[in-house]
C-alpha cells in the first residue's frame, strides 16, 4: 500500500483540514516518515510572504531528499500560488480547498492534475479522531466578510460560511465518546459563525456544553463587534476556558482606519477590561509595521497596550501582500524597524503573562500532552504551559495543579 504524508504549515483551521484529508483516505497508509513516502501532501499556508517561503522551501527540500514522492499542494496556498508552483513543475499535483474530501480518489491520477475547486464549499466530513492530539479542533465556519486591507484570506478561503449545526454537534459528541474532553473551535472569522443559519456562536456553545463529555471548550479567535450580551452571559460557565483570543490588530485609531478594521481602542479598551474582570486571560493578534505606522504612532499604541489587560500576544510584522489594498500605502515600514517594533511589543506582553501568571498559582486545570523524559506539558484553563514531571504516563490526562512555581519560561507543577 503506497504511503502519505502530511505536512501542515499555519493556522488550526488548516489542522482541521489535515484531519478531515486524513480521515478520508482508504487505499493509502499514512507515515510519520516524509523520507519514506509515495506522496507529501503539503497543506500550506499563504498568509505572508514568509508563510510563502516557508511552503516554498519545504517543497524544494523534499525534491532533493525525496525525489520519487510526489508533492500534492493543498490549503490556502494553493489558491495563491499552486498555479504558477504546478506551471514550474514544482508539485505533482494541486487541489483547492473544495477537493480536499476527494483526497482519495485525487490521489489516483496517473498525472500532473490542477484541481483547484470553488470557494463555496463547505465541509460534510465527520472527523472522529485526532491523530497524535490531546484536545480537538472543531471548525465551525469557513471564509470571512471582513475586508481588511492588509489580508489575502478572503480571496483565498472565500466569504464567510457556516457549518451546520448538527454535523458541528454529531463530531463533538463522537469525538468526545471517543476520550477527546477539550474542543478548540476554529475557522477563518469564528465569530461569524451562524449568521447565514439563524443562529449565533453562543446559543452553539450552550448545545455544545449539554454533550456528555465535554469539559472545558476553547475559541480560536473571536473579533471585538462579535462579543455580544448574549455571549457576555456564558463567560462564567464553568467549561468555558479562561482564555479569550480577542483580534484587535492594533491599538491605534488612525492604523485601524488604514486597515480598515471595525474596532476602535476606546470600545476595545472597556470590552477587554470588562472580559478580565471576570477572571479571563486575554489574548491578541497583533500587526507591526504596517503601512503609516510613524514613530508617534507607534509611541501612543505601546502606551495603549500597557493600558489593556492582555496576556499573550501573537504579533506580526506586517508583509505585504499582492492583491490587497495595503500593498500600495506609503510610508513603507523598514524592516529592522519592524523587527524593533515586534520585540518592543512581545516584552510588553510576557511581562504581563509573567505578572498574571504569578497571581494564579492555585486551582489550575491542566490537560497534559504528550511527554519526553518523563516531563509531561499543557496548558492550564487560561492557556498557559505547565510542566509536570512524573514517573507514571500521564499522556492525555487531567490534572489539578496548586502552589505552581513560575518562572519566566514557564510554570512548573507537581502532581
């Protein structure tokens, strides 16, 4: 039976993606071994000029140490760039978003193919089991309506989309029979979810929480104006995670007109405040060096982040992206001060892990990975890492955790 293996660049939603390929392929065997491969199925990423790279990279490599596989482009950058990689002759094959269920029957050409699909599609498959994972990622939508200036990814995975309800709740409940009791909801604009179907994010969650075995569930990323009084009402729910991913972008009125988001700080600053006050973590996706970002600017929205009550931060440089409006936007940002910008804003932020975490020590509800050495990690329910050591295999197990010790690495627990 010929071989095949995935290979996964960038988001949870592109995880899911992998799972769903995985689970539909039945006259293959699937390898953890790229080496030892017929077939390297590389479900890539093209959200920045490095995403890119990276993808492109990966590929060359795999021709010169494993010359016989045949490279299968998959994900967000096969709408980007499989056409002119497939033109080069760089991949065997490529398959957009809407084939990616057909992997199996994909798989069985002979010849170079370029299956690129639609941008309507939306998933049926039913994912049962994570492979190699202790919490599951559930995607509930696809595609986004947002138009931000800066961002490819409505051009690549399409206007945003709902899954139905009821598949969403069929795999949880086989997902959770099957051990799995954390669930990460995922998808290109998450908070969106429900607004083609009647229905909304909240009244999903409250169905989700009903599943026998469901015990703690995560959000992947939810926008400020998505954060309603409905939702507000189930931040106490003992199975929602204390960590809330909130994309602001940035903290500068006059960026986020250039970027054309539909936040602004002042709603922001009292959304967040009100969100931490209730015991939450609070992350952030945040942009750097994007197009007019002067050193005034600059200055005032570092003021602003030390204001918030974030704990984690997951920044970009800005790269510029063909096709999109802040492609063309003067000032550029050099480099290196980009780079500068990036360290100035993730210091801030992991002082303000460092902080947060020092203040809840106790009560922690860990789910512990996979271990090496006899050193098993997790996350606790605010999404922090936690280290355990043990004798014992504690791989996919739950554990309660006071009296942690915290370092600026992270913390430390003991069973």
């Amino acid at each position: 039976m010929q071989k095949v293996y995935f290979k996964t660049f960038g988001c949870r939603t592109n995880q899911f993606d992998t799972q769903v390929m995985m689970s539909k392929l039945k006259d293959y065997q699937i390898t953890d071994d790229e080496l030892d491969s017929d077939f390297i199925v590389v479900n890539s990423c093209t959200v920045t000029n490095g995403a890119d790279s990276s993808v492109r990279n990966y590929i060359s490599s795999m021709k010169r140490k494993n010359p016989e596989a045949k490279v299968v482009l998959a994900g967000c950058g096969s709408h980007s760039k499989g056409e002119s990689l497939f033109e080069d002759k760089k991949v065997f094959g490529v398959i957009g978003h809407s084939e990616k269920e057909n992997i199996n029957a994909v798989l069985k050409n002979e010849k170079p193919f370029y299956q690129i699909g639609d941008l309507e599609h939306i998933d049926s498959t039913i994912v049962e089991e994570f492979v190699g994972k202790s919490r599951a990622f559930i995607k509930i939508q696809e595609g986004c309506d947002f138009r931000c200036s800066y961002c490819i990814i409505p051009a690549v995975r399409g206007d945003a989309r709902s899954h139905k309800e009821e598949v969403i709740l069929e795999q949880i409940t086989k997902l959770a029979s099957n051990g799995f009791g954390e669930f990460i909801l995922t998808g290109t604009n998450v908070g969106s979810y429900g607004q083609d179907h009647n229905t909304s994010m909240a009244k999903l969650l409250k169905k989700m929480s009903m599943i026998r075995g469901v015990r703690r569930i995560r959000i992947g990323s939810l926008e400020p104006i998505q954060i309603d009084d409905e939702f507000m009402e189930l931040l106490d729910e003992p199975w929602m995670a204390r960590h809330m991913h909130i994309a602001l972008q940035h903290t500068s009125d006059k960026m986020l007109k250039l970027m054309n988001r539909r936040n602004e700080y002042k709603t922001d600053y009292t959304l967040l405040h009100k969100i931490a006050s209730r015991g939450y973590a609070l992350g952030t996706d945040y942009i750097v060096g994007h197009p007019g970002e002067d050193e005034e600017v600059w200055n005032g929205a570092m003021q602003r982040v030390k204001e918030l009550p974030l704990t984690h931060v997951h920044a970009f440089s800005y790269s510029k992206r063909d096709n999109t409006a802040s492609a063309s936007m003067k000032p550029e940002i050099r480099g290196n001060i980009a780079k500068d910008r990036h360290r100035e804003l993730t210091a801030i932020i992991k002082a303000k892990n460092f902080a947060f975490r020092r203040e809840h020590t106790d009560n922690l509800e860990v789910l512990l990975e996979n271990g090496k050495n006899g050193v098993y990690h997790g996350f606790d329910q605010y999404f922090n890492k936690v280290s355990v050591p043990s004798d014992e295999d504690l791989s996919s197990n739950w554990v309660f955790l006071n009296d942690v010790e915290v370092t600026h690495e992270g913390n430390k627990g003991r069973i």
